[in-house]
C-alpha cells in the first residue's frame, strides 16, 4: 500500500492529539510529491525538512486551482470538479483520483453531524447547480440522496417542493432540505410553507440571481418565511473534499481532519499567533491527491471551542478567487 492509500485508510482516525503530526507528514510528502506545491514553496525559499508545525506551513493560495493543474503525484483523474463561477471568471478545477474516497468521506462528516442517512428524506433544491455536471455539491448531494434509500428523497424545484409537501410531512423518516441562498429566499418569499420538521441547510450563494445579504440577515428571512427556529449551513468549496456544518449559530464545524487557521490579513504567511480575526487558511486533510493547505479568500474568526465563523470575502477577491497570479 502506497503512501496516499495509507494515508486515507488512517483519515478517520486523526484526532486532536495526532492532527499536527499527520499534517505535517502529509505536508512533507506533498511538497515533495505535488509539482505545483513544490515550486511555489521554493519560490518562497521554504525548506520542507525545517517545518514541524502546522502554524509554520506555507498555504498555496487558492487562485492556483483555478490556473494549474493541482496534483500530487501525476495520476489520470477519474472525476473534475468544476466551480460554478460567473461569466468573465475562470472556473477552480479540482481533480480527483479516488471519487469513491470523496463519497466516503461525506458521508462519514454528514453521519458525525447529524446520523444516517438512512433515517432521512433529502430532497435539494440546487436549480443553479444542477445547471452544472462537474459541481462537487451536486455529486455529494447525489450520493446523498441514493444513500437515504427513501423513494421520496429527490432534487426539486419550488413547486415540487410544495405538491408533495404534505407527503414529505406523514412519512416518519427525518427531513433535510439542502437549498441554494437564492431559492431559500424565492420560497420563503413565494409559498411560506411550514418547514418547522425540517433541517433546513443552505449552502450559500445568490449566484447573481438576488441581493447579496450578511448570513444573519438571510437567515431572519428564511425564518420567518418557512417557520424554522434554525437555518443550517454547509461551508464548503470545490478546492476541499471535506464539509464543515452550522447548526444555526454561525459558527461551523468540520471534521477531526479539517483545521482553520487565521493569518494575517497584511502578511499572509504570518499565521496564529493568537489572532481574533483574520484570512482563513484551511488544513482538509482528505485532500491526499491534490493539496491538503489552501489559503482562501475568506475573512473569519475562530470561537474559543475551535469553531470558526465566515465574515466576508477580502475586497479583492472575485466570487470565489482573487487578483491573478501564475506560476512559470
């Protein structure tokens, strides 16, 4: 068994206590390993051999998907994940050898947060994504929804939603309606059904199709419009293979193998340090096969219990990128 099957086969057993180590081991193997990771860390005169704490880690910024090849190891990718992206955007690529790896993986932060899927309904409501065939959401949702096993779970659109609402409410089975921002909204908006029995999970993003809104904001609306005490939040990208999830306070949680770190938002290699607020690099350490230390483009802050909470974009970032710039 190679390194990087190794090193998936053990992701489910990292924990607070072992996480600086894996990281580390992985970091050491993919600066050596991933072509792109490497010449950006001698680019920034890294010696990988120094470093023996996750603080100390160059994070490659996350434009980089959108430009190169990000890939450890050259290996002929089974599945790309393409982002949505808006026109006149490049789009980030992420290619992923192991799709089953990355089912997995879902699966297993999906059962940590809320059970089986077994026990649920799941029903989407991702218009703009399934316009998409290479978004990782609609790949994820996908699985999700052959894994509840109930004949009602299904992709939907608003007026589905509403006819079969009241055989949604008699089945038994927990419900989960995952929904991109703007068509929460239209049905909140539009139909004010009584959605108190479901878990309502948005995922963010008007894609241009409403205004942007603070999360807070957006949630008082979906509240008040489909009757919930909570709105749910899914965080995450086409650049991870890892979720994060908010049960309604703002504040998301990942997985023992998901790390966020703040740095500063001047010097983006000054990391930790104590810092309330700052960008957010995150550590997703089911990123074996492409990079596991990405620097995004969010602004956030970590709670004192570890969990972290999005503020923003930094001003010069695009909808999901920033200012270009290439490797040679």
């Amino acid at each position: 068994m190679d390194f990087k099957e190794s090193f998936k086969k053990d992701l489910f057993n990292i924990s607070d206590q072992n996480f600086n180590d894996k990281a580390i081991l992985l970091f050491k193997y993919q600066a050596e390993h991933n072509p792109i990771y490497k010449q950006y860390l001698d680019l920034l005169g890294k010696d990988p051999s120094k470093i023996s704490l996750i603080e100390e880690i160059p994070f490659l910024p996350i434009l980089f998907f959108k430009t190169q090849e990000i890939k450890t190891d050259i290996f002929s990718e089974k599945q790309i994940f393409y982002s949505s992206g808006t026109t006149g955007f490049q789009t980030s690529r992420h290619y992923v050898a192991d799709p089953e790896f990355y089912l997995k993986n879902c699966e297993e932060i999906f059962r940590k947060f809320y059970g089986s899927l077994s026990d649920f309904i799941v029903l989407a409501l991702l218009p703009s994504y399934q316009q998409n065939p290479g978004s990782s959401l609609i790949y994820m949702v996908n699985h999700f929804i052959k894994q509840s096993g109930n004949p009602l779970s299904g992709f939907v659109n608003e007026k589905l939603l509403i006819d079969n609402l009241k055989k949604y409410k008699e089945n038994p089975a927990k419900k989960l309606l995952i929904g991109v921002s703007f068509a929460l909204w239209d049905l909140a908006e539009n139909d004010h059904p009584d959605l108190s029995d479901f878990i309502v999970m948005e995922t963010g993003g008007m894609k241009g199709r409403r205004e942007e809104l603070v999360r807070d904001e957006l949630h008082q609306i979906l509240k008040s419009g489909l009757n919930l005490k909570n709105v749910h939040s899914e965080y995450g990208m086409t650049e991870l293979l890892s979720q994060a999830y908010s049960a309604g306070n703002g504040f998301f949680s990942g997985p023992d193998w998901f790390k966020i770190l703040l740095r500063d938002i001047n010097d983006p290699l000054t990391i930790g340090s104590g810092r309330s607020s700052g960008g957010i690099n995150i550590i997703d350490l089911a990123n074996v096969d492409s990079c596991a230390f990405i620097e995004s483009q969010d602004l956030g802050k970590i709670s004192d219990d570890n969990n972290f909470e999005v503020l923003g974009r930094f001003d010069n970032s695009d909808i999901r990128g920033c200012n270009l710039l290439y490797l040679n």
